[in-house]
C-alpha cells in the first residue's frame, strides 16, 4: 500500500486511495496473494473444559470494569522478519531471528489505566546497546525501570513477584482495591499476599478464549510494533535500490533492530492501543463467557460501568 501510493504520487495520480479493496483487486488481478511461511497451532475447544462459570462471574461482578485487571507476558522477537508476505507462491523465507524480549503487559477493563512502563525481560544485564564512550549502563539509565534479565529472557517467579509487590503497592498509594486476571502459569504462583489486589487464576487452557489480553490486545500491540519494524524496512530497502546497500548490509538484515531500539518500540507500541480496542476486547472474551440469561432464555453480554 506504501509503495503503491508513492507510485501513484510519481505518475501523477489524483485522490487515489491504497485502500484494502484496492489492495484485494491488485491481488486478484495479479495472482498475488499473501502467503503464510509457517503455521500456527489450533486452540482449545473451551465448551468441552469443566469450569466454574458460577464463582469466575461472582468475583468480577464485585469490581468496576476500572478496577478489574489483566496481566499476561508474551514473547516478542523483535528482529524476526515477518512470517507471511505477498507472492505468486510459496516459499521457505528468511533464517529465524531468535533475538527475543518477553514483555509483560497490563491493563483494566475500561482501557483508561495501563502501565507505561512496560515490564520487559531481556537476555542479559548490560546489553551492547546500552554501552556508551564505554560506559557501564543499566536499563534504568534509558528509563526503563521494570526491566529485568535471565538466560532465557523469560519470566519467572522472582521477576513476578517483583511487579505484583510494585502493583500492589501502586494500588494501595491510590487507596484502590482491584482484581487481577491472570493465567495459570506456574511463575504467577508467588509467595506474596497482595493487601489491595485479589487474584483469579484463570482455568487451565482457556487463556486465549477468556483472557482479554490473549484476546486480541497483544495481537494490536505486535501490529503496531511490526508497523515500526517494517516501516524502517522499507526505507532500507530504499537505500538497496538507491546503491547503498553497503550501508546497512545483506538484504537479509533488513528486519533486525538492536534492543534498546525494540525497548523504545514497546513502550510506543504499547502506547498507541487504544482504550476501545482494550474494552471490546474485555467484552469479548471473559465479559461474554460470564454473560447472564435473561427471563426469556435469550443471552445479553454484561458490560461493567
């Protein structure tokens, strides 16, 4: 669509417009068509699991859509190029980039309160990227103060513990008593009593039909991220066309970014969900299973104020 409206502006074309019909005609008339390089799992057939519809409705009806909460982590590899492209056919694509950073992300039910300082979890203390006239940095130098490092990039019971006391402790300053979502991963399990914030662990393999952040928020924050990848993508391959390609190196690189890079990209992305993304979202995942039946047998989806 980018390049299509640059055409467009070279060759003198008016009010033209890369809309997504255009995009699907384009395809069409051309045999183009977009082409996933690598599958996905199915997911779990919920009506078929055993669970207490009963005691989740009870707890979150206690709460305000404000004051009810979702936390969830999720792998990010920020310098994988991507997994499906436009083509006349299939093809194996590029070597996986396995450069990763698990970033944990929360929000309430309303979409007026989610954190800025997205918690992220990187491979190592001091990245390259943080060294500067050879000095020692740490994350928080670049104002990243819930950043947190292990082998494996991952998530694990100390590094949990360390954001349930922070978000505790935030709710409490705000004299603010909430309920937090969570899944049943092992790591969530910690040896701390929240004073402000009461847990509900969701039943095991129903995150991606009741979690609302498995439920279409993670996937918008990784599309805008992806739009930053891709957008700088673009203007590398710019310069390859433009003969400058010894500035930037094999085509295959086009796609990788350095970690603060992708740090700052997070913390952007996560910014440009919006509220009415993070509420239908809410609404259609654990809002909906929890719905009510009305006198007449018909079902009506509650939607908390």
């Amino acid at each position: 669509k980018t390049k299509a409206t640059i055409f467009a502006e070279r060759i003198g074309v008016k009010d033209f417009n890369a809309s997504q019909g255009w995009m699907e005609k384009f395809g069409k008339r051309h045999c183009i068509k977009m082409n996933r390089i690598h599958g996905e799992a199915g997911s779990t057939d919920i009506e078929s699991l055993q669970i207490d519809k009963a005691a989740i409705k009870e707890k979150i009806e206690g709460y305000s859509a404000r004051d009810i909460y979702n936390f969830d982590e999720t792998a990010l590899f920020y310098a994988a190029p991507p997994r499906t492209t436009i083509s006349h056919q299939k093809f194996s694509g590029w070597k996986d980039n396995k450069k990763r950073l698990t970033v944990g992300l929360l929000c309430n039910a309303d979409g007026t309160d989610k954190w800025s300082d997205v918690l992220m979890i990187g491979h190592a203390r001091r990245p390259n990227c943080f060294n500067k006239n050879n000095k020692k940095q740490e994350a928080s130098d670049h104002g990243f103060s819930m950043y947190h490092y292990n082998s494996n990039a991952w998530m694990t019971r100390s590094i949990f513990h360390v954001f349930l006391r922070r978000f505790d402790h935030a709710m409490k300053a705000q004299k603010r008593k909430v309920l937090l979502i969570l899944d049943n991963f092992s790591g969530h399990i910690v040896d701390y009593t929240p004073t402000n914030v009461e847990l509900l662990f969701l039943p095991p393999n129903t995150t991606s039909h009741l979690q609302p952040l498995d439920g279409g928020i993670i996937r918008a924050f990784k599309a805008y991220f992806k739009r930053k990848q891709y957008a700088k993508a673009y203007q590398y391959i710019g310069m390859i066309q433009n003969g400058n390609q010894d500035k930037i190196g094999p085509i295959d690189k086009i796609f990788e970014i350095d970690q603060l890079w992708a740090m700052k990209w997070i913390r952007e992305a996560w910014e440009s969900v919006s509220a009415k993304t993070i509420e239908n979202c809410w609404n259609a995942t654990i809002f909906r299973f929890i719905e009510d039946e009305d006198s007449e047998g018909s079902s009506k989806i509650i939607y908390w104020s």
